[in-house]
C-alpha cells in the first residue's frame, strides 16, 4: 500500500510503498479516506517524537474512512462502516488497522475530512478537562493557543460542561474564531502579559483550570492566573520545556496542581476507556452540532509537505486534514 514516509536525507515526506497492515484478533482493517495533521507529526518527522514501542512509524495519530475487514472475535461492526480512530501512528496511509474498540460511529451529516479532524484533538481536550482536570459546571478555564486544533475542541467542550474560557491566540482572526466557537474573552498574547487580563476578567480569582500548551515561556504568569486550588494542566512546550526559577511556595501557599499529560503513551486499556467515555459524551453532541470540529483546511495528501508548513507557520484555525482518497 501507499504510505507517507519520511525521505532519510532530505527529511522531506514523500509517498512510497509499505508493508501491508493485516488485522488480527479483535481488530478492524480500516480503508483510510482522510487523516489529519498534529503538532506531533512535525516533531516526528525530525526525529524528535519517535512512536512509542510497538506503534507504525508512519506518522499520523487519526483518521477516518471504512471498515474493510473485520478481525476474529469482533462484534458490533460491519464491513463497510465509516469510523475514526484516534492511532498511536499510521494514520497517513491508505489502510490502517486498529483495535475494534477505539473505532468510533462517525456522525451521518460528517464528511470524512470533518470526520478525521476529531479523534485526537477532542479525545486529549476531553481527557485533560474532563478527567485530569475536573472541570465542573461554573469553572473557568484558560485556555493557550485557543485557535489551534486542541484549543478549538477545548473551548467548545468547555462551553457544553457549562463552564466559561478566556483564551490567548496571537491574531485578531484566531481570536474572533474563539469567541464564535464560545469563549468568553480572547486575549491577544502578543500585546502584553495575559494574567492580569485573567485576573481582571475572573474579578480577581483566576482561573480554576489552565490548558497550556506553551510550557517554559508561560510558567510564571500561568501560576499568576490560577486561583486557589487551581489546576494547570501542562499539555505541551511550544515555548520551551526549562523554567530557570521556580519558587515551589506559589505551589504549597495557593494549593495549585501541576499535571503534566501526554495521550499517545498511555496504555491501550486507557485509550479505549477514554474512547468509550468520549463517545458517549461527544457522539450526540457530534450528532446534532453541538460539537463541531473546526477545519481550517483539506489538502490533498500529495501535497503533505505545504500542509506541514502551513501549520508550522502558526496559520491554521482548527484542524489541517489531508485527503488520503477520495
Ligand atoms: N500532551 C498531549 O497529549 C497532547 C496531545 C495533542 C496535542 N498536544 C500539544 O498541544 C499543542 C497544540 O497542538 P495542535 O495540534 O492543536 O496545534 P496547532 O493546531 O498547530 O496550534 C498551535 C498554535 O500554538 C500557537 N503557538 C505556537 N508556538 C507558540 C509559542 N511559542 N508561544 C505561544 N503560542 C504559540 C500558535 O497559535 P497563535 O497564532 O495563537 O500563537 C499555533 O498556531 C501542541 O503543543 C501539541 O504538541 C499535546
């Protein structure tokens, strides 16, 4: 089958030939139509993201297409179904296989282009806020690159537990697309320091919950922002992963919680209990629009290469997908 591999020398990604996925028990082999873009694939194809033990080194961490054949001991599915699945890799291919309890219904108004822009952007907001977090009906949430493909599901996941986001994105379009999607405040980074902008708008508490994807470049005013007993969840290090200082008192004094999290390490038997929770969370809402992934863009996936750098450039507004077949 076809494959998006990275070249060796060039480090450029071109589509070549690969072994052949074939599914064993309690598995689906998944014709793949789309797949979309993570941070993370930029990472691993320098080199600086290797898939954990066991997992395809072919990039890509979802997608969606139709079920093509179906494992010994699976129940529940039809050749022939339309799926999405959050991967541990291979998503950028023309077949994958997957375990039958990570597919996932897709919704029947979806294409599958919004389709492959769920799985792990909704699947990592959810697990962070819902079950790392705690939020609760109420809380408010700051939510880091609101307009990225995480921060999108974020903030609307946010607005459906009833609670309110403030974000931070770094232009007046980003920002405008998260007040449509439901935040409450945006915050533009870039003009100045954002926690007296969250103390201000929290009418001096701070925030409950901080979704950060910035790391290093964050951390003091991110302690700033929090109230007390507030969480920050620390879900990547755009902004560098080395806090000089860190006075450990901020921490005792305000009862704040540093959670460092990472979705693609965690075991299967936890990636399948977090599908099955989102499921039943999302797929209705899914269903009748409550939740709707924000697509920034389609390419073809012949044209990987200009998709990688427009998410690179910080362009993108939602999910990037790339067409696998049509
Ligand atoms: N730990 C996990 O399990 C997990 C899972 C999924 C994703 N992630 C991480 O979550 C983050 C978001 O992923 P994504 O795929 O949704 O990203 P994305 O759509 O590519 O968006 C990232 C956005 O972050 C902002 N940004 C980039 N560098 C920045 C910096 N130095 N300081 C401030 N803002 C910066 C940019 O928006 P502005 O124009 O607004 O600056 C950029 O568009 C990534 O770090 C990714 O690795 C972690």
């Amino acid at each position: 089958m076809k494959a998006v591999l990275v070249d060796e020398v060039s480090k450029r990604l071109v589509i070549g030939e690969t072994a052949e996925p074939s599914p064993g028990s309690g598995e689906l082999l998944v014709t793949v139509k789309a797949t979309a873009l993570n941070r993370a694939d930029l990472l691993q194809k320098r080199g600086l993201y290797p898939p954990p033990p066991g997992a395809s080194d072919i990039l890509g961490l979802e997608m969606s297409g139709i079920i093509e054949e179906i494992g010994p001991g699976v129940s529940g599915w039809s050749k022939g179904d339309r799926v999405c699945a959050l991967l541990p890799g291979g998503g950028y291919a023309e077949r994958v296989v997957i375990p039958a309890g990570m597919a996932m219904r897709i919704p029947s108004s979806f294409t599958f282009e919004q389709a492959a822009g769920v799985p792990e952007v909704f699947l990592t907001a959810y697990l962070n806020l819902f079950m790392l977090g705690g939020l609760k009906q109420g809380d408010t949430v700051l939510i880091h690159a609101g307009a990225s493909g995480v921060g999108t599901a974020a903030v609307q996941l946010v607005r459906e537990a009833g609670a309110a986001s403030i974000v931070t994105a770094g232009t007046e379009a980003k920002r405008k697309a998260c007040l449509e999607l439901g935040a409450a405040h945006a915050i533009d980074y870039k003009a100045g320091p954002f926690a007296p902008i969250v103390k201000e708008q929290t009418g001096g508490k701070g925030a409950d919950i901080i979704m950060d994807f910035i790391g290093a470049s964050y951390w003091e005013q991110n302690l700033a922002s929090l109230a007390v007993d507030g969480r920050l969840l620390l879900i990547g290090m755009l902004g560098g992963a080395k806090v000089p200082e860190v006075n450990l008192g901020v921490l005792l004094s305000r009862r704040l919680q540093v959670i460092g999290t990472a979705l693609r390490s965690r075991s299967l038997a936890d990636k399948l209990d977090l599908t099955r929770r989102f499921a039943e969370f999302a797929l209705p809402r899914l269903e009748d629009g409550r939740l709707d992934p924000v697509i920034d863009s389609v390419w073809d996936w012949q044209d990987v290469e200009q998709a990688h750098a427009h998410m690179e450039q910080n362009q993108n507004i939602g999910k990037i997908v790339l067409r696998v077949s049509s």
